[in-house]
C-alpha cells in the first residue's frame, strides 16, 4: 500500500538530459500565450515543471486552465512566447508528439470503454500481442497479469480486473488512468480537474495517487480550482485569472490561507465580508484584510 516501496524520488527516471544547461526542468512555458481568433485565451504564462514535483494549476472557470493544458499536451499551439521540453523548444502539433515525450494526459472525461474490463482499458490501444504475424493475437494473461501488478505497485488494490471499468468508482478510474501514464513511461503527468466531480474520500485517494506519481519521478501538473487539495500535494501553485497568471509561488513562499484567499479574490472577498458583516455571528474581524490577500510572491511566473 505504500509508496515507499518504490524508493526515491526519480527512481524511474534517468538523469535528466539537461543538467548542464538548465535547472532540470522537463517543461517549461515562458511568457507563453494563445489566442483563437480573436479571443486571447491565455497571455504571458511562465511555467517550470520539474521531476518528483507537482505544479498546481488553479484558477476560476474560464481562467484558461485547459487552455494551458492543451498546450502541453499537444492538442493546441501556443501563439505567443516558448514553450520548451528539455530545454529545448517545440511546437508540437499532435498529442502524438507530445506523449512520445512524455507528456501524458489524464483528461476529467477519461477516454475508456465502460463495458471493457479494467485490465483491457488499462492497454486499450498499446495492447500486449504474442505469436508470429499471421497468427498474433491479443496476449490476454500478460496483459491481465501486468496490469494488476501495476497497479499493485502504485497502491490500487482492485477486487477483480475483470470487471467493466465502468463499474469503478471516477476515482477509482482516475487512479487507473494515473497507474497507466505511469506504466508507459510518461516523464510528465497532466491531470485536468481530477477531483472535480470527487467526494471528500475519493478526492483523498486521488490525491494519494497523485504523491505515488512523484514519487516515482514523474513531474505532475495538477489541475484544479480547489486549493485545499492543491496544498495537500502541491510543490508549486500558479494561479491563473482570466488568462494571465497572477500568482506564481512555490510552497515555502505561500500558506494555504494565502492560497485560499488567493482563490476567493481580495475584491470580492472584501465586499462578501461587508455583506457578512450584517449578519449575526459571523466574526468579521476573523477574516483577512484585503491587503493580506495580495501575496509578495512575486514568482517567476509575473514578469
Ligand atoms: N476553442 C476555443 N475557441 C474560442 N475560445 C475558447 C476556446 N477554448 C477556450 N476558449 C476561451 O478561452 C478562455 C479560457 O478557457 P479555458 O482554458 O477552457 O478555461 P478553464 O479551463 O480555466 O475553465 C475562455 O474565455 C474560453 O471561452
Ligand atoms: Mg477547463
């Protein structure tokens, strides 16, 4: 059950290629944008994901949250600034190029197949084969057999891989989704929202899957606009409003009460304590001045 057992941060992954030339980044956005059309997503987003880290991402609906991710992930091209993997930059233009870097993505609507059981979606398009062409077919019990060792490894302890994967509970899934990223080698794992749609306990057991990744060296970008789960696991916190980031702070620079508040927005929360100030029993004088909420955090992320 623990993840001890998978030794040291970085245990998985070679030295990282770029020791000499840079601080070990896998990827890196610098002043990193992208408009459609006329609309201008996201501006000026600076970005440093590192192994046996998590990079939180959080912001509001609409911040640009997905946009960033799409970036990294291939599915969409930055129109502005660099985005680098190992130093060098790229422009990938399939989701294609950026796995066979690494990059894996483990999207909030996860692309499984419900009826198929959980050991066939865990190798659903890299299935195992055995048997010279004419005759190679799906090598079940390596697949079966691999799969639940995996997922041993990372701590997921399932009844019975047999059963449709739709049977799983989402975080169930989402655990699965991870211990496979991990499985084919992915360097860096994006996470978009996974605890969304997630109760209190299997938020947790997300949560705990997302330090086993680390764990193993994996660098995590961790989508979500919850800042309590955030600071739970989070090495680094970039939060995004309306498409440029306006906060960059790694966790020794930032308590989760600033996070927190952070999140709420200085404004709005000044005026909600005004508000609140009306109602009987609520201490006002408890809650932070709105000069408390801007943070001198000034990461790397404001240039
Ligand atoms: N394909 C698109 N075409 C046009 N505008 C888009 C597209 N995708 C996102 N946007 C706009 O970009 C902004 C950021 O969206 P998004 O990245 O989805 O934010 P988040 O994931 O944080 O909710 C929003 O204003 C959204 O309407
Ligand atoms: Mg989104």
């Amino acid at each position: 059950m623990t993840t001890e057992e998978t030794g040291t941060h970085g245990a998985i992954l070679a030295d990282p290629p770029d020791t000499a030339a840079g601080d070990g980044a896998i990827v890196e956005l610098r002043n990193a944008g992208k408009s459609y059309g006329n609309i201008r997503a996201l501006h000026g987003v600076s970005l440093k994901v590192h192994p046996s880290q998590v990079t939180c991402v959080l912001g509001d609906n609409g911040a640009g949250k997905s946009t960033l991710i799409k970036i990294i992930s291939g599915l969409h091209q930055h129109t502005e600034g660099e985005f680098l993997v190992d130093n060098a930059p790229v422009h990938f233009t399939t989701p294609r190029e950026a796995l066979d870097k690494g990059i894996a993505t483990v999207y909030q609507d996860l692309a499984v197949v419900p009826l198929m059981p959980v050991w066939r979606n865990f190798f659903l398009g890299s299935e195992m084969t055995k048997g010279p062409w004419p005759v190679r077919r799906l090598d079940i019990e390596r697949m079966k057999k691999t799969a639940d060792e995996e997922l041993r490894n990372m701590g997921i302890v399932l009844d019975d891989l047999e059963q449709p994967i739709g049977t799983l509970s989402g975080g169930q899934r989402q655990c699965v989704a991870i211990a496979r990223a991990v499985y084919f080698g992915a360097r860096v794992l994006i996470l978009d929202e996974p605890t969304a749609a997630l109760g209190v306990k299997q938020s947790g057991v997300v949560l705990k899957y997302v330090a086993a990744a680390r764990d193993r060296g994996l660098g995590v970008i961790f989508i979500t606009h919850n800042p309590h789960h955030a600071y739970m696991v989070g090495d680094h916190f970039s939060v995004l409003r309306l498409g440029t980031m306006e906060l960059s702070a790694s966790r020794e620079q930032i308590t989760l009460e600033e996070l927190t508040n952070h999140m709420a927005g200085g404004a709005e929360l000044a005026a909600l304590k005004h508000e609140l100030s009306q109602v009987r029993g609520v201490d006002t004088e408890a809650l932070p001045e709105e000069g408390d909420l801007t943070v001198a955090a000034g990461g790397e992320g404001k240039s």
